[in-house]
C-alpha cells in the first residue's frame, strides 16, 4: 500500500510544480488563468496532504 501512497504523491509533486513553473514563467496570465490555477493548486495541496498523513499511519 506505501508504494501506491508513494506513487500517487509523486504525482501530485509533479503537477504542483507543473503549476508552479506555468504562473512563475513570466508570461501574462488573465484572471481566469490565475483563479483557475488557485484551485488546482488548493485541490493538490489538500491531496498531498492526506496522502501524506495516509502514509504515517
């Protein structure tokens, strides 16, 4: 079960950084652009946290 913990939570730290490299790239982002990316990140971050405390237990 700790290594399909493990996999899925490299994933997810793949698609945070995926993110975070989109809105650091320097190009203009609209509004739309920014909310959007907001919510994936607050939807990554509660992922990842949940998996992490899965993986403690």
């Amino acid at each position: 079960m700790k290594d399909k913990i493990e996999a899925t939570l490299e994933y997810y730290n793949v698609k945070e950084e995926q993110i975070l490299k989109a809105v650091n790239s320097g190009k203009p982002l609209t509004t739309d652009e920014i909310i959007s990316y907001g919510q994936q990140m607050t939807e990554i971050v509660h992922k990842i946290t949940a998996l992490e405390v899965a993986k403690e237990n």
